[in-house]
C-alpha cells in the first residue's frame, strides 16, 4: 500500500475507530486499525468483536492500492499531533511508514488477513432516519442506561420500529427516558432491539459530523446503521427489556408547566447544598410558587423560589438533582410539563409528544 491522505479527514474517522478498538485485550490484532484501498478511497475498519465499524476517507491519492493492520492508539497520536496538511502512509513486510513533510515514523503492524470481518450494510435498509433526529434521540436517553447491573437488559437501549416511528427508551430502574423520532420505514414489520450503551455511543459521535439519512437494519442477533462515510454494527445486549409501559404513571393530577431555563438553574442552584447524606432537593409547590430548598448537615441551606402557574392543593416532593438535571439538559424548547400526584410517586418529565421522561422521588425525611 502506498497512499498519500488528508490528516484531518483521517483524524476524524479515527476518532470513532479508536473509540471502538479494544484497548484491555490479550488480542493485539483487536488494538488495531485496518487500512484498505477500495474503490477510489481509504477504508479504516476497528472491532472489539462486539461493535464494529467502518470509515471512509474519500480525501486520497492512492499510489499502490493494498491493506495493513497497525495499533490504532499509534496511528491516531501520529495523526493528531501532525502539523501536515497531508500524510503520506506506506506498507511493507509488517512495517507501516508514516511520513509528513518534516517526518518519518515507521510503526510495527500485523498481517491484514487476521482482522475479523467487519459488516457492510447491504441491500434495503428496515429504517431511515434523519441523522440529526437520530442523534437527538440518542441524546434525550443514553444518560439514563444502567452503568453496572446484573440485569443485563437494561445495560441498553431499546429501539422500537413502530410504523414511521422509533422510539430509544433507556432506564436504570430509578428513571427512564424515552424519545421518539419520525423516519420512513423501508421494509420489515414493525421490531425492536436492546442496542449496547458502547454502541450507541460510538453512533453519538458519529452523528454530530454528518447530515443526511441514517439507513438502520434490524435482525434478531445484529443492528447496522449506515450513515455518511461510517457503517456501524453491533451485536445486541441479550435479555427481556421491562415493560415499560408499566412503570409510566397513568393517574397523575397535577400537571404544571415550566420554564426550563429557569427551573434548570433553581435545580443547579439548589444542589451546590446537597452532599452524600443529603442528595435530594425538595420542590415546594403552593399556589403559584415554587420552592427548591436544600440542606447539607454542617455546611448549610439553599432556598431558591420560581413564580408558577399552580393552582392545585399543596404539595412537596424530594428529586436527586442529578436526575433532574440531566432531563432538563437535553430538552429543546423552552418549556416542560411535569406531571405529579403524590410525594412518595414518581413524577413525568414531558416535553410534548415526543420525550417522556419518569423519575423516582427521594426521601427526605
């Protein structure tokens, strides 16, 4: 191989290939990228076995077309910190040579031929979406996943095909976050699938650099998404995704409107007094006020007060900060619902149709 290259188009798509190569592996050929000619451009491929993907650099002269398997961690430093406008990259006998207008790295790599095959997305995709909505999905729910639980299930996201709908829900057992999107369903009945939270993170990457159509394929054991220059695909979190459904109050009386920029910063205020012992802040709601107050044992007292549109029987609830927060964060319009009913009920986070949101009460007695 021998290609001369863009840097800044190879940053980029090294920046999600990295995040996708493994990094704790006894495998070293899973530490690396493979670098293909194919048809005119630069295919950079990684895979932890798990996730998969693969880039296209469109910005290349190729001088002798062919492929190599290098340490992805190397190539992305060398790549990264070059002042060049352009790289020129040069295989042979295991060696790659990497080389700018001021210097030359020659970096050890492995035999192309043992890197695991990575999926193409091939023929009518089940689903199209725009990459932009999509991504703005992913935002409204990955926060909301698991981090470490035996219920592997919910380590994910769930994605649901309903018509020209899909919705991610996401949840830890203590909220839940679910977001819908509109598309154009290409072929299939309606499906879902529990997407791993790596995966779906690599696709957040991906999708603030790109426009156009997300092309999504469903399967029973595999999901592909085709977007820009990139093809993710993963293998699927096994296991029963909760019912959902279930947990989302339907009984709720109380349903106030709220300014979003101004309860976030009451909530963001409020928690600066909110330590290990006490991480709740407790919302007062009284005709037309609210109250957030907050206390930590030794340290102090936050009271911050908002004008309101209430006119139910008094009420006090306790929220983990942080969960609130993180909803009110990755809203896009100016205001919310937030429906309640009693304080030891969960409360909804609703904006419009389109974003649900439950969470938990705390206690704060």
């Amino acid at each position: 191989m021998h290609v001369i290259v863009n840097r800044s188009a190879l940053v980029e798509i090294l920046g999600a290939a990295t995040g996708v190569a493994a990094t704790r592996t006894p495998k070293e050929i899973l530490k690396c990228v493979r670098l293909t000619t194919l048809d005119g451009a630069l295919m950079i491929s990684a895979t932890d076995l798990e996730v998969a993907l693969r880039g296209e650099v469109r910005q290349v002269e190729i001088k002798k077309p062919g492929d190599l398997l290098i340490p992805a961690d190397k190539l992305m430093s060398i790549a990264r910190e070059s002042v060049d406008e352009t790289l020129v990259v040069e295989a042979g006998d295991d060696v790659c040579h990497i080389r700018g207008q001021d210097s030359h790295f020659e970096v050890y790599g492995h035999d192309p031929r043992e890197f695991p095959p990575v999926p193409e997305l091939e023929g009518t995709p089940d689903f199209e979406i725009e990459a932009d909505v999509l991504n703005g999905l992913i935002e409204k729910t990955i926060f909301a996943v698991a981090k470490e639980n035996t219920r592997y299930a919910i380590n994910g996201v769930l994605w649901e095909k309903q018509g020209k709908k899909l919705a991610l829900v996401a949840t830890d057992g203590r909220r839940l976050a679910r977001a819908i999107g509109s598309g154009t369903a290409s072929v299939g009945d309606d499906a879902k699938m529990i997407v791993p939270a790596k995966t779906v993170h690599v696709l957040q990457r991906i999708l603030g650099h790109v426009e156009g159509k997300a092309a999504i394929r469903f399967s029973s054991n595999q999901v592909v998404v085709r977007v820009g220059a990139y093809v993710v695909s993963s293998a699927l979190v096994e296991g029963q995704f909760p019912q959902y459904e279930d947990v989302v109050p339907k009984d709720s009386d109380k349903s106030i409107e709220l300014n979003v920029g101004e309860l976030l910063s009451a909530v963001r205020r409020a928690a600066l007094l909110t330590n290990e012992q006490s991480k709740g802040v407790k919302l007062s709601f009284s005709k037309e006020k609210l109250i957030l107050s907050s206390r930590a044992p030794e340290q102090g007292e936050a009271t911050i007060s908002l004008k309101i549109d209430y006119q139910d029987a008094p009420l006090e609830m306790g929220f983990s900060p942080v969960f609130l927060i993180d909803a009110l964060r990755v809203v896009s319009g100016p205001t919310v619902v937030l429906e309640l009913k009693e304080a030891n009920r969960p409360g909804i986070v609703r904006e419009g149709q389109h974003y649900l949101y439950v969470v938990m009460p705390v206690n704060l007695s």
